[in-house]
C-alpha cells in the first residue's frame, strides 16, 4: 500500500454495518404469506440477502422449489412496500461501527457508501439508526442501476468522492463486494461475520476481518484503537 493509502474507504451496508435482517425477513416473509407461500426463519434469510430484492425473492423461490412465475412481482411489490413501511424497526448498527466510521473522519478519510438496497430505503435506515453523518457520499441503487457485483455503482461513488478507483478501498460482506472490486479495479476487504453463507477466505479479498475495528489495525497500525 502506498503512502497515504486510501485516500477513502467504501462501505458496504447491510452485513457490513448493520444487521438489516430482522427487518429484511419481515417484509419478505409478510409478502411471501400474501402470496400464499411459506415464510422462512431469520438464519434462512441472513444467506439470502445480497443482490437487491430481486435476486433476495428469487432465492426465496428456489428455496421453495417454486417456479419464477407472476407471483415474483408480486412479492417483489410487497417486500418493497413493507421494507418501505419499516425499514429499521429491528435493524441494529453492528459493534465497532461508528467508533470506525468517526475514526476514519478523524484521519481525514472521505467515507462513501455504496449499497444494492434502494437509494429510498438506504436514506431512511441510515437517517433513522443516526449514520448519515459520516459519509460523503451515499450510492443505493435505482431502478436505472444495475446491482453490484457490476461495478457501476461502485465507479459512480468513487467518482462523486473526486478520486480514482485505486485511491479507495471497499469494504463488504459478499461476493458481490468482491465481484464489484474486482472489476473496477479496487483493493476489497470483507469482513467474516456478514451474509455471505462460506468464508469469505474463499473469495480471496485483499483482506479478512474478523470485527469492523480491524479495519483500523490495518490502515492505522500505530493508531491506539482498544
């Protein structure tokens, strides 16, 4: 890493940050049972999450041998609109969060986000769990945007932050982060305690952490951080 590497560091949200599904699996599950299918258990959902509700509905799907027929939208709506109506009533900010996040400002670090959920719904849970004041930019996804593991959400966050790809790190939970990295040309740690359902070892990121303080550890060595 060169001198004064990163000059900013992404962030992934859900499975990252904050623990979203509790609230995630609620909204699945109530449209799930609208569509007369049967809802999952919360450990189901954790391995679901990742890619944007269309692919979270999908996995549903499959995981109840179900064919991708006219009820897909229907649950899409309905996730959607229940997510929409309670985006962070059981969401919790995982351990060490925001004594990272304040510390990475400390240092002068820009912060962006950059997220598959709804750029809506990301503004509402952040703003209601007291986190949108760390970062500099905020990248959720549009019905215009395709959802990492493409890289275009990713080059657009690096590009409103004013930097190039090399100046910043990614940090995720998932084979989507790695994906997204990988092909924008951007060093990626993941942390080992998010959705993904194997160990992110297995993804070879630049990086494993096994808690989000450990992301202090390595940019700032010297840096008391207990």
């Amino acid at each position: 890493m060169q001198k004064e590497w990163p000059k900013a560091v992404i962030m992934d949200l859900d499975g990252t940050l904050i623990d979203s599904a509790p609230d995630i699996g609620n909204a699945l599950n109530k449209a799930l049972v609208d569509a007369g299918i049967a809802p999952f258990s919360l450990d189901e959902v954790r391995f679901m999450i990742g890619g944007g509700v269309l692919k979270l509905v999908e996995r549903a799907f499959e995981a109840r041998a179900l064919p991708l027929d006219d009820r897909l939208q229907s649950v899409i709506d309905g996730v959607m609109n229940y997510y929409t109506a309670e985006p962070a009533v059981e969401t919790t900010v995982y351990e060490g969060v925001e004594f990272v996040l304040n510390t990475l400002k400390e240092q002068r670090l820009k912060v962006g986000l950059c997220t598959n959920k709804p750029q809506n719904i990301t503004e509402l849970v952040l703003e209601t769990l007291g986190l949108t004041k760390y970062f500099d930019v905020i990248v959720g996804s549009t019905a215009d945007t395709p959802r990492k593991p493409d890289p275009l959400t990713i080059n657009m966050c690096v590009k409103k932050l004013g930097l190039n790809a090399d100046d910043c790190l990614l940090v995720g939970d998932s084979v989507a982060d790695k994906g997204a990295a990988e092909r924008a040309d951007m060093t990626v740690f993941l942390v080992e305690y998010g959705y993904h359902k194997n160990p992110v070892a297995e993804l070879e990121p630049d990086a494993t952490l096994v808690k989000i303080t450990d992301l202090l550890t390595h940019l700032f060595p010297a840096l008391e951080t207990s």
